[in-house]
C-alpha cells in the first residue's frame, strides 16, 4: 500500500509539470513554417515596402562626432585626468 501512494505521489506531482508540455500540440490552425503563395499585388506591395525601407535607411545620417555636451567646460581629456588621479597616488 505504501508503494502505490508513493506512486500516486510522484504521479500527481509530475502532471503539472507535463502538462504544458502537452498543450503545445494542441493548437489548430496555426503552424510553422507554413509558406503562402503570393499574389502578383502582394509581391509588388512587398518589394514597394523593401524600397521604401531602403530609402529611408539611406536618409539616416552617419554620426560624425561624439555628442558630449560638457567637451567644451573640460579643460584636459577625461583619460590623461584618469591617469593623473591614478599616478598621484
């Protein structure tokens, strides 16, 4: 008797844990990977978003300089007043 409410045991405790596991095959409808066939239109409305998203990436400006809005208050750069602090001790 002792063995089967062992086993009852461990049986209870492992089905919450399972049970996720479970409900991932259980979704109608929806599956991966699925390719669609595309219509003339649809691949034209694709390739127009492709050449719009393109353009505006080519809009965006490279950054030239560093925005440091205390670069003109400093008097010496940050790394030699690091390596005086460091050499003062």
């Amino acid at each position: 008797m002792r063995v089967f409410r062992v086993a009852m045991l461990i049986g209870l405790t492992m089905t919450p844990v399972s049970v996720p596991a479970f409900a991932q095959g259980l979704m109608p409808g929806f599956k991966l990977n699925e390719s669609k066939e595309l219509s003339e239109e649809e691949k034209a409305q694709a390739k127009a978003n492709e050449d719009a998203a393109r353009a505006a990436r080519a809009k965006i400006p490279d950054a030239k300089a560093s925005n440091d809005p205390w670069a003109t208050v400093r008097t010496e750069p940050a790394a030699k007043s690091a390596k005086a602090k460091s050499t003062a001790k």
